[in-house]
C-alpha cells in the first residue's frame, strides 16, 4: 500500500543518537577475561564517531536528498556538543533538541574484535528518561509537522516510543519502528516497559523492522519470509522488512514477499551497517 508523504516536510525521529566510542581488540572479552586494545586504521586507540538507530535513519534520509530533523533531549556535555554539531554539519535539524544544563547525553563504548564480532556497551542517558508525558509536552507540535516518524526499540522507553506513534497516527502521519532488540532484552534487560506495551508499540507502527534476533522471539518461522508473513499479519504494518545480516534482508507489504541479497563485502565492523 504506497504511503502519502509529503516530502516537502521533515522525516523526523526520536530514539537513539550517540556518540560511538570505538575499540579496536584482539578478540571481545568474556567475564574476568582480559583483551588488547590495537591501533586502528588511522594508528590511533580509539574513534568517536557519530550514530544510534533513529540518528542513522535520519542520516539516510538526508543523504536521499530528504529534509530531517531529530527531537529528544540531550545534555550540555561534549558528547552533546559533537552529535548537534555533526548534524548541523549534514543539514539535519536541531531544532526540536531540548538541551539540559549539567546533563549526560547518549553514548556507547563499542569494541570490535579483528574476526568482526563487536560487544557494545549503552549509556542511554537522557534518551532513556524519556516519557509519555515529555513527549505529549515537548515534542507533539514538532511530530504534526513532519512528513513522516521515525522510532526505535533500542533506548527509548516503550511509553514514549507509543505516544510518537499515536500522535503521529492522529495526525495522518506515516510512521516507521526499528525493533533493534528482541522483546527479552527490552523487557526483561533494559526495563523498557512491559510485554504489552512492546506489543502495542509494534502494532502502532505502519512500516515494522525487525533486527533478525527480535523476528525470532516474536513469531515462529522455518525462515525469514515465514517469520516476515507472520509477523505482518499478526501486527498490522502496512510494510515488514527483516534485516538478516549477511544473508540480505526479507520485504513483504502482505500481497508479496521479496528477498533482497546483501552486497559482498569483507566485515571490519557493523556498527551502523
């Protein structure tokens, strides 16, 4: 089912946007084991550079040619400083940011082994403080405006990501949900919210992307399109895409289910991919 959007307004979003703070080891360490730190491409021992789930969204958008625009809070930290710089520097709105004085913005300490495999550590700061309420009081007026909403299950607390999605809803707003972890980790590990809102939040959402891990948990499937099919029919999304790592992503809009291959490339780090 094709979407009315209008492109003249922004794609804008709420959810993780970080600083990534970047190890290069020798291998991830296990509990009570001990790992290097290596010299990176660039002869250094650590990047920073800028990411997170809706920040990379709208990163893409922009580089589409769309205009953007992220609300949320952050803090008056460097770690603030860089990510509204870094937007600003890409064209992408700042202007919904409330910035609070003496205050942590979001940041995540990522290791990346030299076979590829990562182990990232989140600081959600003030993105996980977000709730209902915020929203509904600074950030509603910013979501009618948009052309389009974009969100995550990541960082952002379940009562916040439903109220983005029902306002935007309200307003005849098309709406799109990253479900970057699977419902036990959001649940039972990062406190999101309950079992119940995760379900709500997910059947509010008219584009649904699940990361592989999260499909997995919430339907059954012999394969990626079993789960893609299962999981539209089971949440209502007008468009359903999986992403399956190496193997490419699964699209289906309920009348027809596709795979897209991924492009063959030697994996250094898929923090962002």
């Amino acid at each position: 089912m094709p979407f009315n959007i209008d492109q003249s307004k922004r794609v804008v979003g709420i959810g993780s946007n970080v600083v990534d703070v970047i190890y290069r080891v020798n291998q991830v360490a296990g509990p009570e084991e001990k790992t290097y730190i290596l010299f990176n491409d660039e002869g250094a021992v650590v990047k920073e550079i800028i990411g997170g789930v809706t920040l990379n969204h709208l990163a893409w958008a922009n580089l589409l040619g769309l205009p953007t625009g992220l609300f949320g809070f952050q803090g008056d930290d460097r770690y603030g400083m860089m990510i509204r710089s870094e937007m600003e520097r890409h064209g992408i709105d700042i202007s919904a940011i409330e910035v609070k004085p003496n205050a942590s913005s979001s940041f995540s300490v990522v290791n990346v082994a030299t076979d590829a495999n990562r182990a990232i550590y989140m600081a959600r700061a003030l993105t996980g403080t977000t709730t209902g309420r915020d929203i509904e009081k600074y950030f509603a007026s910013y979501i009618r405006s948009a052309g389009m909403v974009t969100t995550e299950i990541s960082q952002l607390p379940l009562e916040a990501v439903i109220a983005v999605l029902k306002i935007a809803r309200q307003a005849g707003i098309p709406t799109v949900l990253d479900v970057d972890v699977p419902p036990d980790f959001a649940i039972d590990v990062a406190k999101l919210g309950s079992t119940e809102a995760f379900d709500e939040a997910v059947s509010l959402a008219d584009v649904v992307k699940p990361a592989k891990a999260a499909a997995e948990q919430l339907v059954e499937g012999d394969s990626p399109e079993a789960r893609a099919e299962a999981l539209y029919r089971k949440y209502g999304s007008q468009l359903l895409a999986i992403t399956d790592g190496e193997q490419g992503c699964v699209l289906t809009d309920g009348a027809e289910t596709l795979r897209f291959d991924a492009r063959e490339i030697q994996a250094r780090d898929s923090t962002g991919a």
